[in-house]
C-alpha cells in the first residue's frame, strides 16, 4: 500500500468514503477535530456520551458531558452539518468509574477517574459504538500524537506539552490505538481556538473543561460521602513513632504527601505518610519518610515493541501528572498484569491508586496503577 494513497487519517480510502465518528464532549477541542474533518471532506458522525447522573453527583459549571455541553456539542454539530447522537452511559459510568473513585479513596488511595474513563467507558463502549456504526476510526480532541500504521499505531506526547494528555491515556491498549486518531497532537491550543473562530463555532471561547467532571469545586469528599454515606468516619492521626498527635475527621479528606490542614500544630513540619483505612489512622511523618525509590505497578498495560526483559528496561516515568518523567528501570512481575520499577532517584509522595507511567523520549510505552510505594525511611 502506497503512502501517497493515504488520506490524511491514514486510510487507504477517499475521504468522503471513510467514515469518521468523532467523540464530541462540547468543548473547543472535540468541536474542532469534527469541524477540521468535515471540512476536509470526511464522513463524520458526532457523539457525545451522557456520562453521570446529575442526583449523585452535583453539577458543576465547566463539567465534561454536562446537560450544557450536550447541547454546545449538538449546536456545533448542526453548523457544521452533521448527524449527532447522545447516548446514556450514566449507569455505565457510575459503575465503571464513580464506584471506583469512591472505593479507592475509602481504601486510602487517590485515584484518577478520567483514565478509568477514558479505559472503561470513551475508549472501550464508545469505540465497540463506532464500530457499530460503521466507522473506519474513532476521533477524539486529546493533545497526544499518533504515528504509525494501521496496525501498528504508537502514541507520542503532545508537540503541545502543555496540554500533553498521554498520562491519561497511559491504559489504551494496542488494539484500541490502531483504531483511534488524535487530529490536535500537532497543534497548540491558541491555533485551535483560531479554527474554531474559522468555522463558525459558538463555542471558540469557551473555557477548557475541568478534568473531574462530576466532582464540583475539587469537594471529593463531598461526593464519596454522597456515593458511601458514612465514609468519613473519625480517627486518630499518629505518627511514625507510635505517637497520637490528635483527631482527623476521615481518611477521605487526607491525601499522601499533604502538609497542610492536617490539623496538628507546633514542632518540625509533619507530612501524611500513610492512610490506613482498617484503623481508621492517619499517619504522619516528615519529609524524608515520604522519599520513594521503587514502586510496583498492577493493571499493567505495555505497548512496548519487546517485553520487559527480566534484567530490566531503562524508561522514563511519571508519578503524578503534574510531575516530570524521571529516569527509571523496569523489571516485569510475577504477572503479565504486574511489574515493578527503581527510581534512579527518589520520588516523594508516591501514592496507591496513582497511575505510573512510562515513556521512551516522547512515546508512551503504557503504564500501570501504583499498587506499592517502598519507602527505605528508618524511624
């Protein structure tokens, strides 16, 4: 098959005869990329996924798939003149995905919601939907690079690194990365925003959505009480040496690596350490106690070109989201869903329920969920 065949998405077809549908969450990103590829003369089917139900979790302003950005999503898909369907998925999603959120912090953890989003529902039930549908890809506004053939597709970070999404797209298997394209990877917000003014869109200036769409203001507590009422039971806050420093009012509101308003006061500064759900303990200690060196990982999901050898993979890898992708090595587990890796140098508050992720230069190489963080702190 000759390149010079290709459309623009890497088909082997005229654009008009391949069929597009692009996930449309009424924001600037999506609208665009549907835009973009109905204008560059693709068959496009717009969809957009009603994610949660408005009684367990409150609406906020801004919120992904919300009852107003169901409607912007369906206004731009009116101008631009294509079909555009709304599906329920709000059971799907408070089972796949708000359940788990209230599980994993009731378990001491700190998970991330939108990559069991994008793992269990956009990228799982939304893709079989465009399959249904015909469809030669499925289109999203994610800020990451595909590269690659059909059946071979890797995914590179954002040119944009700002606005880089592959940590949260760490758990997207190889099956469903050749099926998907990511029209923005290229591209730096201000030029989207540019087209969206280009085509028409009543959306260009509309602010980017917040990452955790049913969490209103960052009150995650409020909507895990909500989702497992009586969660926030009380307990003792202690510290590393066996102290009772005093009372916290639920795990749920603690996080590891926290410093303030843990509500103890007076001497060295004093970090959460540890959560320990069974005793209901909050358990403090400073800075150093929180240096990490190796982690293990469950849930992996490797798109290496080779597996992990067993003497280990140099690979970079991200923490946290907001954290930069440090030097590493990788060994596998005892599993092919586990797998462990040493820090070249110490992390601080690594926490369960995190996503560790992995790259090489700018591709991802998958990633897995923090299950273990060991810390080498003596007291």
């Amino acid at each position: 098959m000759s390149k010079k065949n290709l459309n623009s998405l890497g088909i082997n077809k005229a654009p008009a005869d391949t069929r597009v549908v692009v996930a449309m969450s009424g924001g600037v990103d999506s609208s665009v990329v549907a835009a973009m590829l109905k204008d560059e003369g693709y068959d496009v089917v717009g969809i957009t996924l009603q994610l949660y139900d408005h009684g367990v979790a409150i609406q906020k302003k801004g919120a992904c798939c919300a009852g107003q950005d169901i409607h912007d999503a369906r206004r731009v898909s009116e101008a631009i003149g294509i079909p555009h369907y709304v599906l329920d998925y709000e059971t799907r999603f408070k089972d796949s995905v708000m359940e788990d959120f209230a599980d994993s912090y009731i378990r001491g953890e700190t998970p991330i919601p939108c990559v069991r989003c994008n793992q269990e529902v956009k990228f799982k039930d939304l893709l079989l939907t465009a399959r249904d549908l015909d469809a030669d890809v499925l289109a999203t506004g994610h800020y990451v690079r595909r590269e690659g053939g059909e059946d071979d597709g890797e995914m590179h970070k954002a040119v944009d690194e700002t606005k880089d999404q592959s940590y949260f797209l760490f758990a997207t298997t190889q099956e469903q990365l050749n099926y998907l394209r990511f029209p923005l990877g290229a591209m730096v917000k201000d030029d989207v925003r540019v087209l969206a003014e280009k085509y028409g869109l009543a959306i260009a200036n509309k602010p980017d959505s917040q990452d955790i769409c049913f969490v209103p203001e960052g009150g995650y507590a409020s909507v895990i009480e909500r989702l497992r009422p009586g969660a926030g039971e009380p307990g003792e806050i202690v510290h590393l040496d066996g102290r009772v420093l005093g009372e916290h009012k639920g795990i749920i509101y603690y996080t590891i690596g926290q410093r303030r308003g843990i509500g103890i006061g007076g001497g060295d500064p004093l970090y959460v350490v540890k959560l320990d759900p069974e005793k209901k303990q909050v358990i403090v200690g400073p800075k150093e106690a929180l240096e990490i060196s190796k982690v293990h990982i469950k849930e992996l999901n490797w798109l290496g070109n080779d597996p992990i050898p067993h003497n280990g993979k140099k690979i970079y890898v991200k923490v946290r989201s907001t954290r930069p992708a440090e030097p590493a090595t990788l060994f596998p587990g005892e599993s092919e869903d586990d797998a462990y890796f040493v820090l070249d140098n110490p992390e601080y508050g690594v926490s369960a329920g995190q996503a560790a992720v992995f790259y090489d230069g700018d591709r991802l190489l998958g990633g897995g969920w923090i299950d273990c963080a060991v810390s080498s702190y003596a007291a």
